[in-house]
C-alpha cells in the first residue's frame, strides 16, 4: 500500500480500528506540532494496540494461538503486571511476524526501526551532548510504515489469510458468476491484500488449476478461476506480473492431459496465450486441431475459442463433430462463436422428448448469445419442424425463450407475431397460453377473442412417443 506523503489525514482514515486510529491521529497532530518524540512514541502505541486488537479478532475466530496469546496479556493486565506486559511488548513485532503472518520480514525490520526510535524518544538517550531527536522525515516514515504496514490491513495475511481464501472457495455459497466472486473476494480479502498474499494466491491457484496439485479442489477448478480472474480485476500489474513469470515455467514438461488444463485460465483471460513460449503454443494449437471428443470435458476445445489464434481450428474441430457430441459442447460451454451451430442442432431434433432436451441443453443456454436475426431463424425453423412445436414440452420452453431474449423484443417483434399466428393456424394457441399472455403483455399481440380458435387438435401436442 502507497500513500503520498502529504496525505496524513487520509492515512489515518484507513487505520480499521477506531482506538488504533486515534494513536495514530495524536501522532500526525505531535508530527504537525514539532513534538517529534511524543509522534514516534503515539505511533508505537498504536501499532503495540493494534496487534493486540488483531489478535483478538482472530481468537474471536478461532484462532487457538492467537486465544492463548490474549489470555496471558488479559491475566497480565488484570494483575497489573508490569514486567509481564513489557516482556509481552518486546515479543509482540516478532509474533505478529512468525506466529501469525501479519508481517512481512521487511515491514518487520521498519517496524523494529519504530521500535528502537520508540524507546529512544520514551527514555533518556543521548546522542552526544543532547536528548535523542527523530528528524521529521524519521517521523513522518514512521508513521507511514505504522499504517501501510499494519493498522490498515485485515488481521490475517500470509499463510492465515490464504488458507481461509481457499475453504471459502470450496464453499458451495461462493458465487457463481464472476462480478459477485470478484466483489466478494474484494471486499472480504483483496482490497487491503499485502503485495505478497496476492502473489501466493496466484501461485497456489495455478498449481491447482494446471497441476491438480490440492486433490480437494478437483471438481473446483471453476471457482479457482474466478479467484484468479478477481485478483486479476482488483489487481491487474501484480497479476500480470506473476501470471507471465509463473504460466512458462508451470506448461514446461507437462503431459497433453495436464497441458490442456490451461486452457480453463485462457478461456477468461486470453490474453494470457502472450505469456506462452512459443512451443507450448505450438502443442495446445495441435490439442484442438487433433481433438476427438473422446475426453468428456468438451471445456478444452470451446475455451479455444476465446484466443484469435485456435478460433478457426476450434470451431473447425467441433462442426465435425456428431451432432450428439455438439449438443454436449452448447450445454456445457455456450459461447456467441457457436450461434450457427447450436441453430441447426436445435432445428434438426427428430423427435419430441429430442426436441424438449434441445431446447433445454441448447436453445435456452444460447439465448444471451443471440442476435435478433438468429431469433428469427429459430422461430421459422420451428415452425418447419413438428417434432419441436408439437412436443408437449415447448410451449413452456419457447414461453422461457421469449422472455430470455427481451431485450431484441423490439427488433423481433413482427417474427414473434408470424409464429404465433402459425400456432393459432396449427390450432394450438391454449398449449402456447403462457406465451400468448407474455407477448398481449408486451403489447406484440391484441387479446384473444374466439375461444374456437384456442381449442386444440385431440391428435396434437404429444406427450408421448
């Protein structure tokens, strides 16, 4: 965390505990005041508090160190203890540090600094001839290392704070789209994440992702990357700096099937192919060119489709594919590149239950992907198919589409009159009541007059095969 070094009010704002805070204000007012000694001795107050106050949060949540550390300063303080208190004080920068991850080894080493100047402005030192006198740039550092380092962060960093990222990530609560991950994991850890707990989540959530190198976290390779692609939201020049140096070494010497697991992370990020040396682009471009779908995970060859470079040879890969294996690859991966094909899956159902499965495991999965002269080729194309309109199934399904596709209503407006007219035509217009309400809502169709015309044919709308 930066600050400029005029913004001292600023600086205090961000301290997260209200009696650390005060310290640190009565700091900034000695610092302001030239009362230079009384400023460092406020601010190794409040950071002596304020580690105090962290680890009470973490005995709070369970933490058993941490509770028996606030149980020894609580009987000290009760028996009024003095020299138990201090000989707790000159231990606490190294617990913060080695017991419980709230330091760093170089915020360490300009916290002892703090420290040291501490007891040489509280007691009578000299230097020389004269009391012992802090510059104001001493000062003024002090109180920034104090702040940056400490009473603005979270009280779990390292190895604490990335253990309770990773269970909430197994957490079936952990959101599934990713703007609520990311604010989620913004507002929980990563806004006042230190440089190096941002690091060590990306390391960790690599391995998992390439390496399955944590066997609880198979089956959860998606939430692992949206951890990714949050931390590369909030923190973009860490993020692009880490992924660049780690994502050549990890895809070194890997095997096809480990390889091809990248792919998870470039279907979110594409531009991390750049990142890639040359020949492991070289294998993941012949993985898709050569793909077989024998591998359920259908992931590997739609995630291709988000990087320029593997476009053509994905969607080559899957139109060859049997029209079974291009249903799996809609439901499971829909994605605006496979438009046409999912248009004509859909539009070739030979059957009615095949017809209900298409519209759930195609149609509908595409429906944010679609233009409004896609929705009017599907509406033609299921009024030339009477497996898909007389299925008794696609009423609610087509009812479901209309309402997906709302915001091209005003585009496709004419489309949808012609197919309910085709519906009144076929006499089916009470199966298709739901729809037929929706679209007198949206003012596309008037109210139905003739009850004749919404009696249904005893031979349609099949509920059987």
């Amino acid at each position: 965390m930066r600050f400029v070094l005029t913004d001292l009010d600023e600086l205090a704002a961000s301290v997260r505990d209200r009696v650390s805070r005060s310290y640190v204000e009565e700091a900034i007012a000695s610092y302001r005041a030239h009362a230079f000694r009384a400023a460092v001795v406020s601010t190794w107050t409040a950071v002596a508090f304020d580690i105090i106050s962290k680890l009470r949060e973490l005995a709070a949540q369970g933490d058993g160190a941490a509770t028996q550390m606030v149980e020894m300063f609580n009987r000290a303080t009760e028996n009024q203890a003095i020299d138990h208190q201090l000989r707790l004080e000159r231990t606490l920068l190294d617990d913060a540090k080695d017991r419980f991850g709230l330091l760093t080894s170089a915020e360490f080493d300009d916290l002892a600094n703090l420290r040291r100047d501490r007891h040489r402005c509280a007691h009578p030192a000299f230097d020389g001839d004269e009391l012992f006198q802090p510059s104001p740039e001493q000062v003024r550092a002090h109180i920034v290392h104090g702040v940056s380092h400490l009473l603005s962060q979270p009280p779990m960093q390292g190895k604490a704070a990335l253990k309770r990222v990773l269970a909430d990530l197994l957490q079936p609560s952990f959101p599934a789209d990713q703007s609520r991950a990311t604010s989620f994991l913004r507002s929980k850890y990563l806004d006042r994440a230190k440089d190096a707990l941002i690091r060590s989540i990306l390391s960790v959530c690599m391995k998992i992702i390439i390496r399955h190198s944590e066997s609880e976290f198979v089956g959860h390779e998606d939430a692992i990357v949206r951890c990714v692609i949050a931390v590369k939201n909030t923190h973009p020049l860490l993020y692009g700096e880490k992924i660049a140096e780690m994502l050549p070494k990890m895809c070194d010497g890997l095997d096809d099937v480990e390889l091809q697991r990248v792919f998870a992370l470039l279907a979110k990020d594409p531009g991390a192919w750049n990142w890639l040396d040359e020949p492991t682009q070289t294998r993941l471009a012949e993985l898709v060119r050569v793909q077989d779908f024998e591998n359920p995970d259908d992931a590997i060859v739609a995630n291709a489709l988000s990087i320029a470079e593997l476009r053509d040879s994905a969607l080559a890969a899957i139109e060859r594919a049997d029209s079974w294996i291009q249903e799996r690859i809609v439901a499971q991966c829909p994605r605006v590149e496979l438009r046409e094909i999912a248009i004509r899956v859909y539009g070739d159902a030979g059957s009615w239950r095949h017809a209900e499965r298409l519209g759930e495991n195609v149609l509908l999965p595409m429906a944010e992907f679609l233009e409004p002269e896609d929705i009017a080729t599907i509406l033609s194309t299921i009024e030339g198919n009477g497996q898909i309109w007389d299925a008794s199934g696609s009423p609610a399904i087509i009812a479901r589409f209309f309402d997906a596709v709302e915001r091209h209503h005003d585009a496709t407006g004419s489309n949808w009159q012609t197919f309910f007219s085709f519906i009144r035509g076929m006499r089916r217009s009470s199966s298709f009541s739901t729809l037929e309400q929706r679209m007198i809502s949206k003012g596309m169709l008037p109210p139905a007059e003739d009850s004749l015309e919404r009696t249904d044919n005893s031979t349609g709308n099949r509920d059987d095969e």
